[in-house]
C-alpha cells in the first residue's frame, strides 16, 4: 500500500479525464469503499489516458492493480472525510476545474483540439469533472488533515540522508533562479483610435452586405488560433479563460449582431454571435492589436530602468517591485519568478525561452539586468531580468541541497502516517474488490478485510 500512496495524488489527476466519453465494451463494479463505487472503466480509461499523455514509462507495473489499489485509496479518504464533515466550496472546485480545462487546452493545443478528441463541449467536460474532481479535493482535505502534524527536525533529515547509498546520490545539473519584472508598453492614443476606426468600417461592410464577417476574419484578424476559420470560436458563459469583457460583450449579442469595438487584454475585438444555446454559443471575432512604436517601447524602458535603479539604490525590493509595477500575469503573484515543469523555482536552463538565457548570459548572481525588449506570443513588452541564484552540477549533498532533501524526508515521515492510518481505518470500511483481481500484490492489505469481512 504504501508505494502507492506515494504515487496516487499523481496519478489521479487523469483518471477520469475522458472516461465519460470512452467506455470500455463491458463494464462492471470492481471495487467498493463504503458506498463508493468503481467501475472497470474508471482504471482501464486511466492507464490509457496517462498513456496518451506520454507517460507510458512512468507506469508502475501491473498498472490495473495499482490503479484500482490508487481509486480505493480515494474512495477510503473520501468516505472519512465526509464522515468528518470537511467540506469544498463551489468557488473551489470551479477554480480547480479551470485551471485543469486550461491544462488541457495547452496539452493539446486550442480548445478545438480538445474538444474534438474528447467528442465533449468545454461546459460538458467541466460537468464530467465535477463529481472526481470534488472526490480529489477532499481526499486531499483529508489526506492532509492525518499528516498536518508530521514534522521534521534536522537531525531526521541527516540521517535520511546518510542511509542514501552514496552511488545512488541524484545528480543535479546548473540550476537558477530568475525572476523578471514585465511592462507591456501601450499604444498611443491616435494609433488606437485609427485601429478602432478601421474596425467599425468593417462592422459596416458586414451590416451593409459588402463582405461577410468571416471573410474580413481571414484578411484582418490577428487572433492566430482562429484566423484560418474566420474567427469562429465555441463559447460557454461560464469558461473563466476567456477575457471577462470579451466574454460579457458576447453574451450581450443576439443571433447575427456584431457588437461594438471591444477592448480586452489582447487588444481591440469585433464579435458577431453565430447562434446561442443558453450559456453555449458560437461566434465569430476579428482581433486587431495597435501597432506599438519605438516610442511607446523607449518609454517603457525608461520606466523599467528607473524602477532597476530604485532597487540597486535599496530604496524598494525586487518582490515590492514586482507586485508594485509587473503586468505579467504569470509571474506576478510569485515574485516575478520563472517556475519549471515541476513547479519548482529552481530549474534548469534548457527550461527557459532563448531571450531569457541571452538576458543572464552576462550576469552574475544578484544583478539586474538592464530593460531589455523581447515579444510574448507575437507582443511586444520589455522586462529586467534578476538572476537570484546558480548551482554548479553537482552529487546531492546538505550544503546545497538541504531543502530538497527535507521535502524528501518529510514525505517519507508522512507516508509512513498515512500507511499505519490506513491499517488502523481500513477494518472499519465496508470493502468489496472483484476477484479478477486476487492475484494483485498491491492489493494484499485490501484482500485482507475483505476476506475478514465474508468470513
């Protein structure tokens, strides 16, 4: 049990992904905690969804079974944790369901993507979403309630560390931490006015029948991801990606009206509504974004090196500054930092875009670079870079690498929480497994009581 409560918080992510859609031919209970159900759909949609992802290598093996072992677990954590009365609240799961869809979107590309291979709306995946995702939140509630009180010392974390045999010691490459501080530089007024100019004549070619909405899409619209489809896009009032005003200025729409000039943080929109099925729709969007001149980028940068000036001089910090004049929205609410993969602030410089690593290419650590341009998907902004620190490739050690091997430690010392709970939980749950599983290893403890149980 105890190898897969290392994996499982992992792997649950994409169980359910596209179950709803994909069943298998025959579907069957093969498991059940409590009043929790899992069907055989659940595990075998699971290990192929994980596959698509491309993380066929990381499967453990004999899959089925510790996936299934992985639903039981949740189940058990669920089932205690309603027991307990912890609770989500519904500003929880719509913020968990967003950024999950929009993982998506990016793992497969646009919205089209993943909407045509799960064969689902966006609103109708967020539905399929809810109940698992509510399921993983309190297993998490709860998984966190049995170890909150784990704690480390340094002492537990030497000794962690001196039972690593030396030859299995990870290897760490260069590793950095940056962070950058962002201005997008904003077009002059007489250039925005002409651009939205230029846009309500082509609202008027449309009304008058001069040219299809479409038509101008293709010729005029900057909007990459729909361009080539003249500008049509399916809509749900309740997907939190979407710019809020472009999303409200939709909505206002009746069937085939074009709205006004609309601002977003992309630039300027037109939107005319193709048709609306409650909070569905589809419709058609021309962007235009303002040219930004050297005079708007000069001014930018004068910005940014009287801000690098005020941190050099110590009159405010770089996280101060960060919070206090940074516009990307990535970075902002983190110091400005560059985060991995993994999360991680540390990371390795093949994780970082060419400009980035031209930008610390000559710093040494704790410097600023200077305002320097560069372009964020086809926009122009300028930013400082901060070069906060830089390890050598080295054999993990405690001089270097002591909060790594803490977090290590400290999961160790809560599996070991986790395991002895399930043992002293797991007699009092009603537990019922399909016996085309009696041969899995991982499941010895879980055949336990249900043996105890039919005896």
């Amino acid at each position: 049990m105890r190898k897969t409560i290392l994996i499982i918080f992992s792997f649950l992510i994409f169980q359910q992904v596209f179950a709803q859609t994909q069943k298998v031919v025959a579907d069957k209970i093969i498991g059940q905690v409590g009043d929790k159900i899992i069907l055989r759909s659940d595990v075998i949609n699971a290990i192929e969804d994980y596959k698509r992802q491309g993380q066929a290598a990381q499967l453990p093996p004999n899959p089925e079974c510790a996936f299934l072992e992985g639903q039981l677990i949740q189940k058990a954590l669920v089932l205690q944790a309603e027991k307990d009365s912890l609770t989500i609240s519904d500003e929880e799961i719509e913020a968990a369901l967003d950024n999950q869809i929009r993982g998506f979107i990016q793992m497969y590309g646009s919205k089209e993507m993943l909407e045509e291979i799960s064969g689902r709306t966006i609103y109708q995946l967020r539905e399929d979403f809810r109940v698992p995702f509510r399921e993983k939140k309190l297993a998490d509630l709860m998984r966190n309630k049995i170890v909150e009180s784990v704690k480390i010392t340094p002492a537990e974390v030497r000794i962690f560390y001196n039972k690593i045999p030396k030859d299995s010691l990870p290897f760490y490459e260069s590793e950095i931490e940056v962070s950058q501080i962002v201005n997008t530089p904003k077009a002059n007024k007489e250039v925005e006015d002409y651009v939205i100019k230029q846009m309500y004549d082509y609202k008027r070619q449309v009304e008058n029948g001069t040219k299809k909405f479409e038509t101008l899409a293709k010729m005029y619209s900057e909007d990459p991801g729909s361009k080539d489809n003249g500008g049509m896009y399916n809509i749900n009032r309740t997907e939190k990606f979407w710019d809020k005003d472009f999303l409200q200025g939709a909505f206002r729409l009746k069937e085939g009206q074009i709205s006004n000039v609309i601002r977003s943080k992309f630039g300027f929109h037109l939107i005319q509504m193709v048709s609306r099925v409650g909070d569905d729709a589809v419709i058609r969007h021309i962007l235009r974004i303002p040219p930004i001149t050297d005079d708007e980028i000069d001014l930018s940068k004068e910005k940014l090196d009287s801000v690098r000036q005020d941190i050099i001089n110590g009159k405010i910090s770089f996280s101060e500054a960060v919070n206090k004049y940074s516009d990307d929205e990535e970075s902002k609410f983190n110091g400005g930092a560059k985060v991995g993969h993994d999360g991680s602030t540390h990371i390795t410089i093949d994780e970082l875009d060419k400009e980035t690593v031209m930008a610390i290419k000559d710093l040494k650590v704790g410097e600023l670079s200077k305002p320097l341009v560069f372009e964020d998907r086809g926009v122009k902004k300028v930013r400082i870079v901060y070069l906060k620190s830089r390890t050598e490739p080295h054999i993990e050690n405690l001089r270097e690498d002591y909060n790594k091997v803490a977090t290590r430690t400290l999961e160790e010392k809560r599996q070991k929480v986790l395991e002895n709970w399930f043992k002293e939980h797991l007699p009092t749950y009603y537990i019922t497994i399909d016996k085309e599983f009696i041969n899995c290893a991982d499941l010895l403890d879980w055949w336990q009581f249900v043996s105890n149980r039919e005896k």
